[in-house]
C-alpha cells in the first residue's frame, strides 16, 4: 500500500512519484511511474505523471536525462524524507523489529542473511574515511570487523550507490537480536543513545532518542549531530560512543551468552553490558524479571570518520546482505 501523504492532494502525488524516482538506479518516464504507482494502489495517468515531473524539474527535484526519463537529485530525495517523516514515528523500532524476524544468517554454520548499515562516502574522501576509522575498530568500538563495499550504481541493503560515491556496509546492531530471536529470544528495543565511556566501560547514557517516538535512526541523529567522541575514545578510551539498549526475559539469560558466544567465533561482537535481572544498567532502569542489554551501534567507526571531518551519508537498518559478502575491514 502507497504511502498516505500530507498536505495537499497535487503535493501528495508529487511525493509519491518523487517516492518512485528515489527507489531506482535508472532514469524513470513517465509510463514506467505510472505503472510502479498502480503497483502500490495509486492511478495517475501518463499524462499526470508528466505534468508533476515538470513541477519537480522546476523545483529541482529531478533532471531530465533525455529520452529515459528522469532521475531524483539530492534535493528531490530530501524532499521526500521530510514529507513523509510525520508518518513514521515509531518506524524505526518497526524496522528493527522486521530485520530481526528477517535474520537468517547462522553462526553455527555461517551462512544465512543478516542486518547492515549502510554508509555513502565521496570518492576523493574514501581513503582518509578508512583512515579515520581504523582506530574504533581496532579498539573494537564496532559489531564487527567485517563490512562489504559497492561502487556506484550497486546495491547495498536497500540502498543504491549514486554516482561519485563509494558504499560501505557495516554490520548492524540488529543482527545479534535476529540470532537471538531465532534462538527463541524475544528482544525489547528500547532507545539508542550517546554513551559514555571511561577506560573503555560503559558508564552511562547522556543522550536517548526512544524507538517508538522517531522517525529517523538515532545513530543517524547524533552523529549528524556531532554528538560523538568515537575517535578519542577508541585512542584515550574515555569518550562518547553510540550504544543501544535492549532488554531480554530473566530465564534467557543462558541462551543469550550462548549465542554471543557462537556470534564472537565468527567475528560479530557489539554485547557491550549485560546487567543482573530486575537491576539498573548504566543508570537505565530495568522491568522486573528482565535483565538490560547494552550493545554498540554498528556505525561507531563510521561516527569516527565524521568527527575527522569526512563528510558521510548514513542509511542505518537499510537492509540485508549475505554474510559471505562480507570480509574483514582491514582487507581494505
């Protein structure tokens, strides 16, 4: 089902064939819109279509490429975000939850699908990106030492790499809850959040957004924000790291360090903290038989990058990869 738009009626077809646009690697016309919009529950005519892309060219949404069609600029993309951000507050903690359902991958045989973030990086600045984070994964301020890349026109997850970017995924916090749940392990996702470190130990959160109240990725959000010290951390082990906080029932507990275990002989860590049952963790309190769960956030080496003054766009939760996609970050 098509996304119910704000605003105006002309503006909400605007944003739906904007939505169209975004979701491709080619160049759309009109009739292929037409077609993907009756595909999601919406009938608009060629000639509608074409009568909103010439809106969206002047807005400079879109750039005619031709006889092919058009194809969604930065602007047009950031459009469509914001427009259709009031109606997904709570969306993140939807997706989470679906990518954990989704999880297939195995530790015990390694193989299957599993969650990943990904990151868009400008081709002149890739190398001082790889740079910058070389630190945060070698201090293990990471799920994984393991990422996958793409260049331009690729797929990654969900995302396209558009051009004059290269992409890289890094291994998603979500991962470990798909292996837990297919363990038989419920996971509640409570917030993500800016963590405080001393001597590389979690101390507490001094920053929250909770899942059920935004519409963006937290992580996202607080590096755009500049709100991490990734970096220092991963060098002096004092800082501010991006975190996740998850509780588990009381009886899992065996199940869950059973799986983390499995989880670390194949390269995935990021269990930062487990807390004792019904106990406060890093001055997070707990529900009664539960027991907190502190993980890092799976784009800490990428936070590292930004705060070196690279400049990235971040796709947290886009997706899912095969796991013999990917290879060791040092490789690169």
């Amino acid at each position: 089902m098509a996304e119910q738009v704000v605003g105006s009626d002309a503006e909400g077809k605007l944003i739906l064939i904007l939505k169209v646009l975004s979701e491709s690697s080619e160049p759309l016309g009109s009739i292929t819109i037409a077609r993907r919009l009756e595909d999601e529950g919406v009938f608009l005519s060629e000639r509608a279509v074409r009568y909103h892309l010439r809106i969206a060219d002047e807005r400079g949404y879109t750039l005619p490429e031709g006889r092919d069609g058009r194809m969604i600029t930065e602007e047009g993309r950031r459009e469509v975000k914001e427009a259709l951000a009031p109606q997904h507050l709570g969306f993140v903690r939807e997706k989470l939850e679906l990518l954990a359902y989704q999880t297939t991958f195995d530790p015990e045989k390694r193989s299957g699908r599993l969650p990943i973030n990904t990151s868009l990086i400008g081709k002149d600045k890739y190398k001082k990106a790889l740079s910058a984070m070389k630190d945060a994964f070698k201090a293990g301020i990471c799920v994984s030492e393991l990422v996958a890349t793409a260049p331009e026109g690729e797929k990654l997850g969900a995302v396209v790499v558009p051009a004059g970017k290269i992409g890289l995924a890094t291994v998603c916090s979500v991962a470990i809850n798909g292996v837990l749940l297919k363990g038989g392990v419920p996971m509640e996702f409570r917030f993500g959040g800016v963590l405080e470190v001393r001597k590389l130990n979690p101390r507490r959160f001094v920053a929250i957004i909770d899942y059920a109240g935004t519409s963006v990725d937290p992580s996202e959000q607080f590096i755009r924000a500049r709100m991490t010290s990734v970096g220092e951390a991963a060098r002096t082990g004092t800082g501010k790291i991006l975190g996740v906080f998850r509780t588990i029932p009381a009886p899992a507990r065996e199940v869950v360090e059973e799986k983390i275990a499995l989880l670390k002989e194949v390269g995935i860590g990021g269990v930062y903290a487990v807390g004792d049952t019904s106990e406060p963790l890093c001055q997070i309190p707990v529900a009664l038989n539960r027991i907190g769960i502190v993980q890092l956030g799976g784009l800490n080496p990428v936070a590292a990058a930004v705060e070196a003054g690279v400049e990235i766009e971040n796709v947290a939760e886009n997706g899912l990869i095969d796991f013999q996609q990917l290879h060791s970050f040092w490789d690169l």
